[in-house]
C-alpha cells in the first residue's frame, strides 16, 4: 500500500488535531459521566470496544480513545461557551471547516482519493487554529514544527486510524490513487461513461490506451467512486494488476514480469476473497462471482490475453462485473472507453498543480499561451508531464528539456538524475545492485548512512519519481520499503550500471546483514524473553537490532537512549524499537515514560515477547497487577507452550489472591517439556504457597472438604516431582502444610477424617525423604533489633536465635513479630536455641 508525502502530512495534521481535542476533554471535564456524552458516539466507541473484545467502557477515559475527529468534536461543541475565549475562537475555526476535515479523514483513513488543495486547506486551518490558542494545541504546534524544519518527518508515519468501513460498504482491495498530488484531472466524461457502462448491463468494460496515458488512474477513481455510491450493486470489489511495463528511448513497451497468465491474475483474485491460496483458482473465482456481486479490476492486462481469460471473459455471472485496463482491445468481448492525450485545458492544469505542488516556479512568470506551448510539446501525456516538472524541479530549464527528439520521459529521468548530488546517487546504486524492496533500515546500513540521512535523500528519491515508496504488514506492525520504478530501473541500468567496486562492497554489506540476522534468529529460538534478546521480523531488521544490542548492553543511559531513537528513525513501525526503550527507562526508574514506550510497541506487534516484557514490568514494579496479568496471558495466548510466561502468570495470579489459578499456572511450568530446572524451583514454591494460602481461607470458612481435596491434589504433584525439585522453601512449605491438617484434624469427621489423617500420613513421609523431618514451624514471639536476636514461641520455653541464624537476612530489618517460619534446634549452653532460621511470608 503506497502512501504519497501529501497523504502523509494530511495525516499528521488531522492526527494532532484529534489528539489535541481528546486532551482538551480530559482536562476541561474530566468527571464528564457517560450519560451525557451523545447517544451515538458512547454507542459507536462500545462498539469499537467490543470489536477490540474490550469489556463496556464505564468512564470518560475509556471512551476517548475510541472517538475519531468528529466524535470528539461533537462532544467538545455543546461545552465551548465554557472554554477560555482563545480556545472558543480556535474551535469556531475548526467548526467552520468541520465537514471538510471530516471528508479529508476518511479519505485518508480509507486510502480514497484526496483533492489538489487538501494540504493546502489543512495546513491553513492548523495555522490559524494554533494561532488563536497555542497552548491549547500543543500536538498541532509539535506537528507543523516538525513539518516545517524537516518535510521528511512525515515518512516515518503510517495512518494507523481506525478503517472501518460503514456497514454495507464493499469489502476491497483498491489501491491507493497515484494522483495524490494533484487530484484526478480531467477526464470527467469518460469517467461518467465508464461508471455508466459498468452500472449497466455489460459485463466487461474496457479502458484503453498507450502506457502511462491515465488508464490506471481513471478507473481507480471511478471504482472509488463506485465504492462510495449509495445505490452500489456491489458486495465487493476486487483489484488484481499485471503490470509489467517499462519505457524505453522509443515507446512504452510490455516486459516480462511476476503475472505472466491469465492463472496468475486468477489466483490473486481468490487469494483476496479467501485469504488463502485456491488449488482451482478459476472455478473458485466464477463461484464467488456467481455466488455474490463482485467488480472485479484487471489492471495492464495486455500480457496475459490468453485463451484461458478470453474464455472466461465471455461468461461473467449475472450481477457481477469485470473492467479491465489494457493497451489491446478484447474485440467483441468488452465495451472499449478509449483514451487520447489530456485536452489542452487539462494538460496545462496539469503542469500548472504539478508544478504548485512540487515548489517549481518557473512558470510563473509566463502568459498561458506560453504555458499552452509547452504542453502541446508534450503531447498532452500525463507521464511526460509528470517526469518533465520533475526535471524542472531538478534545476533544469524547460527549453533544455524539450530540446532532445527521443522520448522526452527518457531525457526528464537523466537530467533529475544528473542533478541528484552524489550520495542520493549513491543510495540508487545499492536499488540497482540488490532488486526488490527495502526498508529504511536495510539502506542505511548498506550505504552506512544515519537515520535522519537516509530519510532525506529518501525524500529526494520519491520527490523525483526515481523510487516508490509500499507499506506492508509484517507481524502485525506496519513497515515502510522502498524501491525502484519500473521506469526508473531501466533508464538506471542502461545509463548508469553499478560500478563492480561498488557492487561487491554492497553484496558484501548485503551478506553481513544475513549473517547478523541469522545470529539474532539463533537467539530468538534459544532465549526468546530475555530482556537483552531481540526478536527481528525478518533479515530487514537486522541492523536495527544492533543498535538496539547496544543499546540494551550500556550502562549509559543517555547513550542507550539516542540509539532507540536511531532505531525508531530507520524503523518506526518496528515493536522492539519501543519495547526496549520501556527497559531502559524502567531500569532508570521512569516509570512514566517506560509505560508510554511499552504502551507503543503493543499495537506494533503480534509476538508473544512484547506483551511479556510489559507485563513483566507491570508485575515486577507493582503497577498495575491486574493489567499485567492480562498482558501475560495475552503473550500466553501467542506461545502457549512457554514456561517463562506460565510462571509470571502464576505470580500474578498469586498477587492477585486468586490461589487456584495460581497453583494451576505453577503447575503448567512444571508440566512444560520446555522448562528447566531454574524455572521449576520458583513454580513449585508458588504452587505451595497458593495451596498454603487456600487451605488457610477454607479452614477459616469451616470448608474442610474442600481444603483437604485441594491438599490431595497438591500432594499428588508432590510425589510426583524429582525430590532435587522440593528443596529449600519448598520442604518447609511442605512442612506448615502438614502442620494446617494435623490443626484441622479435630474438626473433621467421618470420611474427611480418615482423608485428613491419610494426608498427615503421606506428608510426613514426604518429609522424611526430604530430609526436613526434624525441621519444626513456628512463629517469631520477640524481636530485639538493636541487639540482632528475636524469640521463635515454644513450649514450655521460647527458642532463641542471633539473626546469623536467618537463611534469609535480609528479611531482618522487616521482620516482625508472629510471622511464620520454619527452622531447626541445637543445644547450646544447656539451652534450646533456634538455628536455620526460614521465614515464611506467604
């Protein structure tokens, strides 16, 4: 999915503007109740709620984040008499314009086709609204700063609004329109044709013309049209491109290239509708267009008009229909719109947008006749036009451009190209050396450039058409790649071919980022949740995560953090980036920040680690247990099959007194293949805490049955596990809970009982090959801190013992009296005295 700058910086605009009314709520009404928020927003924002399987929100503060622009200004408008009057002046301004804020969202967020001043519209509403109230738009003053001071910030951003569709729109694929720039231009009757014709009865339109003539563009806009259409006939609409085209010095011409046939285009067809590949993809393509109304879009279908999709064009399902776009007429199968050059309003629009939009001014000076000239040099073809104000932009004068016979896109693309400087053209070559798409990361490290660097001459690059920009999703984070037009590689490889040099110090940076990512996968696979391993999606991460290596081994924490912020540059969309920010930062004790890093890496990533270390965080620091708890089960939903996240979760079940599900999660460690012998000496001393804790809380409620039915399966495991497993805190847990049973025995009768001096029985057994046997319980009666002794209560006399006795000590400066714990005696002196020492805080 390719994004255009103009997109991007509406995006950025809009997204301020939405963020900056959210804290307005929060800050003027805070204790705002649900109730008197409009019925339909509080309805929508559950909805969202239960989509995101979030239970009803019951607060102002968990209805915000599920409230877009118009949301929120429907909440703020009804209140703005209470506002300070700069902040009344800045929302009037907004309410003025509030329906086209609205259109340009939805054609942002729904990738729709945005008109030639949208960014010039919103760019001046943010001016005037921060102008009016700075202070209150803190978000709008950060964005157009950043704007302003660097235009290739807006790269790094990927929409990340909420894209529901309204209901019964469409479900489909369309691209994003490549005439962001500009608007659609012109051409307003063929697209009332080509909507017509496709509304009617024919079940094949065509459009047709040379290559780069408009044929894409125009039936983009009327699908998006068509998609937007109250009275649309269809269910979905489909999109699947062949093409494969590439100018040369004389004409456009077809080239080989990943849809060679007809089977291919099928099989992307289905693969949209059913999300998997079809092993029959045209006989399950005519079934879903029989089975519902689908448009489908076969774009450049010039290379594959094979028999096979000849046939299959003449039997399209009532209901549905098919367009194509192509360079050859299907004869008598399809209803031609043919496409000319640009009319000469059109084409000298065109250049004057072009030229608008790109900063170019040479044309200003001059008279339209003048202007109409060069347009009719140009023979009215939107490609030509294109390329050529990218050489003007380039610095070249117009006549020099018009000055070679051959293809004029040809002589554009050289002459852009002479004028990018020497590192851009630099960054080039390592496209031509290496093909295929690359992110930000992956460039960097192959022409060892910075972050901010490499986000410039990127900017430069997509400015001169020379490399396009897709967003993919990777792991359920978006991630940005660059790479070469099909026009641009074949004028770069025929005019400027890689020096040897320079191929093989790219192929060799190229290996060395294979090797790095195949060390770091190597790691995933061995330790997945340390907290200094760093999982990559794939080899494009590998260089990122070596700055994020270094990042997690300093000691520096200044350091530590400009290298996250390198990472975040070259990869934004990128979990780890941010996860490991929220380690630093909760190593420095910035609990604030550590909570917003984490809080960023979530939605980036469908791994079971980023969720882990997040709660892990949470659970460890004390924040928020609750929270931390549903973190880790998330991560346990993704790796079901982890001890390390069964025994946080166990922990936080313990915290959380829920002592079952806390004695079931340390079980499941113990159960785990995968767990070790350092993962189960901490699971069995929660599993007896848990069944200490219960059987406690059941006793107290007089429920016998039910604490010695708990006992028995706690026991069970007991017997069960290796004696090397039940040592330490372990057998003196064992201990107390035979000393809880012999208590309760008077109070059983009947079965329990007999069950209640069976379990004695067993557990001193178990003692016994413990060796702890001779080990007794008791409680603290009398604690002299100043003189490092305390009392252990026994009968008839009290047990002493110096605080060297303690096996944990560094419980001494807590320690209090009547707390639980298990040791054993010596005689000393003729007297009894207490010797190690365990207390036990359950």
């Amino acid at each position: 999915m390719t994004f255009s700058a103009s997109r991007l910086t509406c995006y950025a605009l809009i997204s301020a503007m939405e963020s900056d009314m959210r804290r307005l709520v929060e800050i003027s009404w805070p204790e705002l109740p649900i109730a008197d928020l409009p019925e339909s927003v509080v309805q929508e924002a559950q909805r969202r709620r239960s989509k995101d399987k979030l239970p009803p929100a019951k607060s102002l503060g968990a209805i915000l984040p599920q409230t877009d622009f118009a949301d929120t200004f429907e909440i703020i408008s009804p209140r703005r008499n209470t506002l300070p009057h700069a902040t009344q002046v800045a929302l009037t301004a907004i309410a003025d314009r509030f329906q086209r804020v609205v259109d340009i969202r939805n054609q942002v967020a729904h990738t729709k086709p945005m008109r030639l001043d949208d960014g010039a519209f919103l760019a001046d509403l943010s001016a005037t609204v921060t102008n009016a109230d700075p202070e209150q738009w803190p978000a709008m003053v950060e964005t157009m700063r950043r704007i302003e001071e660097n235009p290739a910030y807006v790269l790094g951003l990927t929409p990340m609004w909420r894209t529901d569709e309204a209901p019964g729109t469409p479900v489909h694929n369309l691209p994003i329109p490549e005439f962001d720039e500009t608007g659609f231009f012109g051409r307003r009757e063929e697209l009332k044709k080509l909507k017509r014709l496709v509304k009617g009865n024919y079940p094949v339109v065509s459009v047709l013309g040379t290559g780069g003539i408009g044929k894409t563009a125009l039936t983009v806009q009327a699908a998006y049209d068509l998609l937007d259409d109250p009275d649309g006939a269809f269910e979905a609409i489909v999109w699947v491109s062949a093409k494969s085209a590439v100018m040369t010095q004389t004409e456009i011409v077809s080239i080989a290239d990943a849809v060679k046939d007809s089977l291919g285009l099928f099989s992307q067809a289905t693969r949209f509708l059913a999300g998997v590949p079809a092993d029959e993809p045209i006989e399950e393509l005519r079934g879903y267009l029989e089975t519902f109304k689908v448009l489908l879009i076969l774009d450049n279908l010039e290379t594959v008009l094979d028999p096979v999709l000849r046939e299959f064009l003449s039997d399209i399902p009532v209901g549905s229909k098919v367009i194509i776009t192509s360079r050859i007429s299907l004869g008598m199968l399809d209803n031609p719109i043919p496409l000319g050059p640009l009319s000469e309003d059109e084409a000298v629009n065109l250049l004057y947008s072009l030229c608008r939009a790109r900063g170019v001014t040479q044309f200003k000076s001059l008279g339209r006749d003048d202007v109409v000239k060069y347009a009719e040099a140009l023979v009215g073809h939107p490609s030509y036009i294109r390329w050529f104000v990218a050489g003007m932009q380039a610095g070249r004068r117009p006549e020099e451009l018009l000055g070679d016979n051959g293809l004029i896109l040809e002589y554009c693309m050289s002459n852009v190209y002479n004028y990018l400087d020497d590192i851009q053209q630099e960054a080039l070559s390592a496209f031509q050396a290496l093909p295929g798409a690359k992110n930000m990361a992956e460039l960097a490290y192959l022409n060892d450039f910075s972050g901010e660097d490499t986000e410039q001459i990127l900017l430069a690059l997509l400015t001169t058409n020379f490399v396009s920009m897709s967003s993919h999703s990777r792991s359920g984070s978006l991630d940005s790649a660059y790479f070469l037009s099909d026009f641009a590689k074949e004028y770069l490889d025929r005019w400027h071919p890689v020096p040897r040099s320079r191929r093989a110090r790219i192929l060799k940076r190229s290996q060395e980022l294979k090797e790095q990512g195949a060390l770091f996968s190597l790691e995933m696979n061995s330790t997945p949740y340390k907290t200094d391993t760093i999982t990559i999606r794939g080899v494009e991460d590998a260089h990122v995560a070596r700055i994020l290596k270094r990042a997690t081994a300093t000691t520096v924490y200044e350091e530590a953090l400009s290298l996250c912020n390198e990472a975040q540059k070259l990869s934004p969309h990128y979990s780890e980036t941010y996860r490991v920010e929220g380690d630093i930062r909760a190593r420095m004790l910035d609990d604030s920040r550590a909570l917003d890093a984490y809080e960023k890496a979530m939605p980036l990533s469908e791994l079971a680690t980023t969720p882990f270390h997040f709660g892990s965080y949470l659970l460890n620091e004390g924040v928020d247990v609750q929270k931390a708890l549903d973190l880790l089960q998330l991560a346990a939903r993704r790796d079901p099959d982890s001890p390390e996240i069964a025994a946080q979760i166990a922990w936080a079940q313990y915290l959380l007194q829920e002592w079952e599900l806390a004695f079931g999660a340390a079980r499941r460690v113990l159960d785990l293949p995968r767990s070790t012998l350092a993962e189960q000496f901490p699971a069995a001393v929660i599993a007896l805490r848990a069944t200490c804790k219960k059987i406690q809380s059941d006793l107290l409620k007089e429920e016998a049955g039910t604490a010695l039915e708990f006992a028995e399966e706690v026991l069970n495991l007991c017997e069960m596990l290796p004696v090397n497993i039940l040592v330490d805190e372990s057998s003196d847990l064992i201990l107390y809970l035979r000393e809880l049973i012999i208590d309760a025995s008077p109070s059983l009768k009947g079965y329990y009982a007999k069950a209640g001096s069976s379990f004695v029985q067993r557990l001193s057994n178990l003692t016994i090959s413990l060796n702890v046997d001779q080990r007794l319980i008791g409680y603290t009666a009398r604690i002299v801190r100043d003189k490092g002794f305390g009392f252990i209560a026994g009968t008839p006399d009290d047990f002493f013992f110096h605080v060297s006795a303690l096996l944990n000590g560094d419980l001494w400066d807590s320690l209090d009296e009547r707390e639980l714990c298990c040791f054993e005696t010596k005689q000393v002196d003729n007297r009894w005295r207490a010797t190690r020492v365990r207390v036990l805080r359950l």
